[in-house]
C-alpha cells in the first residue's frame, strides 16, 4: 500500500531545539507503511497546512507562554483549528487531531474550556496521570494503568475547567493530574476529548527515555532539577524512566492509539468512498 494517509505535524517549537519533533518522528515511523506525513513549522515560518491535503494532524508542544502569539501566526493557528472543527461538523471524512502541551493550552484557551495560568513552579520530569470520567474507558488510553506514567515539562497549567462550556461542546475531561495530599492546589487537566476526533494532553505521549536523559546531559538543568526535588526523588525518576511498564508503555500506547483509531475511521470512509 502506498502512503495514502497524510501527516501533518504542526511544529510548535519556534525553533528551538527540543525532544518532542524526534520522539514524534520515531512513532510515526513505526506506521511507515500506511501513512506519510509533512512538518510546519507554525511559530518560526508562520506555515501551516492546506488541511484538505491532510487526514491526521499532530499539534506538538512548545516553549513560552501559551496565551501570547504575535498576532500572525497564532491567529491563523486559531484559524486552522476552526476550519478543521467546521470540516467535521460538515463531511464525513473526518480530520484527527492530536494536541499536545502547548498546543493542548491553546486549544483550551481558544474553546474557552478553561483557564491557563502560570504554576508556582516547574513541572518537569515522571509523573503519574490519572484517567477520569469518560477517560477510564477512552480508547486512546488503552493499555495503560491507572494511574500511568508520564513525561511532563511545563510551567503553565490548564485549572478551573468551565464545565457549562465543556458540556455545551460535548466535550470531557478524560485525565487529571497527580493527587497532592499536601498542597491546596486544585489537581490541573491533563487530558481532554474534544470530540471524537480532537483531542488533547497536557502531558508529552511521544516522550521515550532518551529524551528525558537529553535534557539530563545539560547540567545546570540537571542540578536545577535536583534542587527542586531533592536528590531521592530524583534518582526515583531514572528508576522509573528504565521500568518497561512506565514511560516505555506510555510511549508504545497513546500516540498509536491515536493512530490507529484515526487510521481504522479513514480507511473504513474511504471504502465507503470507493464503493
Ligand atoms: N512542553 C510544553 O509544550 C510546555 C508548554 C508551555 N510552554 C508551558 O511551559 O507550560
């Protein structure tokens, strides 16, 4: 078969250099057979695709704040996004998005889902996410525990959801993040489904090991870290990044979950299509 599902990855980094592109790159190879895929570079070159060209789209994560744009590129972000919801309000193809992170902020924001604030301080390293509501038993999260492990990276936070809004969009909240016993701060959202074809995670799915020691070979990051939590938490990190069950399955389930759900609706349409 040649590749007649198209990618469009929507890179989100500005440029700067980051894990996310590689990891991301690394799974979509793993589908090399069935689908083919192009970057854009949204930020740095104001790119984005002709969404009539593409099936799948990947909306990765990225640095800075997610609530300031230039005016350019994240109004014709914002624009991106509405056409692709109209699409699938109109046709029966439907279009697949993945929104990770900063992307994940952003479409929040702009579907006025909830607010985007600024943490106390930054969430980087293995953390655990747990599956709620409609998400213990949403396809994208099959195969993982609850709770799962995950690979978080961020200093702004998606809290105070507006549930009138969320209910009026049919939308759910599918995963929360770790349980505090001893902090007052309210658990932010990690996971949303949009709809059956958007949906969004505040966490990083494509991150693998290697990624998180990447980041570790840079040494002040390394230290800033250990500053933060302590040198027991974390060597309990490294044990969790080489434990086969943690960040391994996360990596080997969600993003081709996503994958395959969109794959199976596309080729069962373009059957019907055919036929
Ligand atoms: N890794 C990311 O995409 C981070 C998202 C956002 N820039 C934050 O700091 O929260």
């Amino acid at each position: 078969m040649n590749s007649q599902i198209k990618i469009a990855i929507l890179d989100m980094y500005d440029g700067e250099p980051n894990q996310g592109m590689r990891c991301i790159y690394d799974i979509i190879n793993r589908f090399n057979q069935m689908v083919s895929f192009q970057v854009f570079d949204v930020r740095g070159k104001n790119e984005l695709p002709d969404i009539k060209k593409f099936d799948i789209f990947i909306s990765t994560g990225g640095p800075g704040n997610p609530l300031e744009g230039d005016g350019k590129w994240d109004v014709n972000y914002f624009n991106l996004i509405d056409s692709l919801w109209n699409w699938n309000n109109e046709n029966e193809m439907k279009k697949h998005v993945l929104f990770i992170c900063h992307s994940f902020q952003m479409a929040c924001k702009h579907f006025g889902l909830a607010e985007i604030t600024k943490r106390k301080d930054t969430s980087f390293g293995v953390m655990t996410t747990h599956k709620v509501n409609e998400g213990l038993t949403d396809p994208l999260f099959e195969g993982l525990d609850n709770p799962f492990y995950t690979i978080d990276s961020r200093d702004f936070q998606v809290i105070q959801p507006k549930l009138k809004n969320i209910k009026k969009m049919g939308a759910q909240i599918i995963a929360l993040e770790k349980i505090r016993d001893h902090v007052q701060y309210e658990r932010a959202i990690m996971g949303i489904r949009f709809s059956n074809e958007f949906v969004g995670l505040q966490f990083h799915p494509e991150a693998d090991p290697l990624s998180f020691l990447a980041h570790m070979k840079n040494k002040s990051f390394k230290e800033k870290i250990i500053k933060m939590k302590g040198r027991p938490k974390f060597l309990k990190m490294l044990e969790d990044l080489v434990d086969e069950e943690k960040i391994y399955r996360t990596n080997e389930t969600i993003i081709p979950n996503f994958l395959r759900i969109a794959i199976n609706d596309l080729m069962k349409h373009k059957k019907i299509l055919s036929n």
